[in-house]
C-alpha cells in the first residue's frame, strides 16, 4: 500500500527493460518510513472502497506489517477501507529472488528485510510462517517460481479473481487502477457473468467468508454497489460505480447528488 512517485527504473537500479512501475514502489521499503507507508496505505484502502471493492486481500509487501496495521484500523472505525485480510510479508525462497534479480545489490538487503521472509529448508520455512503469525496475520503467501503449466494457471484465474494490482497506475485512483482487471479479464475470453461471480461468490468462498459476503441474503454484511449500466452487456461498467455500501452503511452516493442538482 503505497503512494505514486515518479516513475523511472534508474531510480531504483533497476535495468530499463524491467517493469519501470515496480521501481518507486521497491524504493518505498528504504526512503520511506513505516509510519508513513501506513498513512499512505489508508489513502490506498479509502479509494478501493469508493470504487466499489467492499473486501479485498493483501498478499504481501506489507512493509512488516503495515497492512495489519490498516485492517485494525479499519476494523476498529478509525479509518475508512475495505474489510482487509492481511498477509504481512511474504515467503520466498532463498536464492530465487525474481523481483529484486535487476535490483541494484545496495538496496537489496533493505528491501529483502521489509518485505520477504526467506526459507531455504523445511524449517526455516515453518519458521517463517510462525514469525508472520506473530504479527496477527489472516493468511500466508508464498512466492514460488515460474512452473505452473498455463493449464493451471487459467483453471486459478477461472477460480479467485485477483488483480494482482500494484499501486501505481497513472492517472487513476487505486480502486479505479483495481478495477481495471475488469476489462482484462473479459479480453481474455471470461464472459461477464463468469467475471461477477468470481468477484463475489468465487471470492467469497476463496476467502472462507461465504458465510459473511458475496451476495445480498440474512446474517451477511450488506454490502451492495450499484453502476448506471448493464454490466452484463458492458463489463467496464464496473470501472464506473456510482453508489457503494458497505456494512449497511453509504460510502459514496453519486445518484443521490444528480437528484439534488
């Protein structure tokens, strides 16, 4: 959960064919501090809410334990966001650092610190996973390398949908980069129907929360968002929510102020 900074793989060391978009947010481990990557963090939830994403799941690049930081605040109504679960840092293996491969070595150990717990045998990797649950995490993430067969890999992305979204996109919010994925995911041949329900059913279930979100029935939150459009026919409507609830509660309503006018 971080801020936009100008762009530029230079500035991190990295080598200009590697995703330039990556770089100011690996800068953010080292030339900012934790504070305030979790002020920065609450922006970050406050705009997924408002463009309609109600829960979401953090999977790493935490900065320690910063997006632990953000869900307790959320919960506790000191900030507004989404329901978050939190993954704390993530679990690589040693080695097999593909992110930081092109990263100038200075800055690596920095980066590795805040963001990677690493495991190179059975233990370290249990020993891993205890020292993430100390800091109250919901769920573990570990990066492996490139060797799932694309079979695979579409029978997972048919399943979650996850946007696998950085914080930076230019000149969008991070709920309207978020919903981008969208878009992607209907050029990629998933028809709308399939795309809403693995963001709200699949989803649900994924989470183990079927029983708490991912559809409007008794004993379940409330949440509900609503579009000028048929998504059905337009699936980029989704890009474009105009009224959001969470919990029962109205975080954004752009009907009632055309009403007012």
């Amino acid at each position: 959960m971080n801020e936009p900074l100008p762009t530029g793989a230079s500035a991190a060391g990295l080598l200009p064919p590697y995703n330039g978009d990556f770089a100011p947010a690996l800068l953010l481990a080292i030339v900012e501090s934790p504070g305030k990557r979790v002020f920065l963090g609450a922006q970050l939830a406050r705009e997924d809410l408002e463009s309609g994403f109600t829960t979401v799941r953090n999977l790493g690049h935490s900065g320690i334990d910063g997006d632990v930081a953000v869900r307790d605040a959320i919960n506790a109504g000191r900030v507004l966001g989404p329901r978050i679960l939190a993954s704390g840092r993530k679990i690589t293996q040693n080695g097999k650092d593909g992110y930081l491969q092109n990263l100038n070595p200075a800055l690596a150990r920095a980066i590795l610190e805040q963001e990677f717990l690493r495991a190179g045998s059975a233990d370290q990797a249990r020993q891993a996973v205890l020292e993430n649950s100390f800091y109250d995490v919901d769920v573990i993430k570990v990066a492996v390398e490139d060797d799932f067969t694309p079979a695979e890999m579409m029978a997972i992305v048919e399943q979650a949908a996850g946007s696998d979204m950085c914080w930076f996109y230019p000149g969008k919010t991070r709920g309207q980069a978020t919903a981008t994925m969208f878009s992607h995911l209907r050029d990629a041949g998933i028809p709308p129907l399939d795309i809403i329900r693995s963001v709200k059913t699949n989803a649900a279930e994924m989470l183990g929360w079927q029983d708490k979100v991912g559809a409007v029935e008794p004993g379940k939150f409330g949440d509900l968002i609503a579009v000028a459009g048929d998504p059905l026919a337009d699936i980029a409507e989704l890009e474009r929510v105009r009224f959001v609830m969470k919990g029962g509660q109205v975080i954004r309503n752009e009907f009632q102020n055309q009403q007012s006018k």
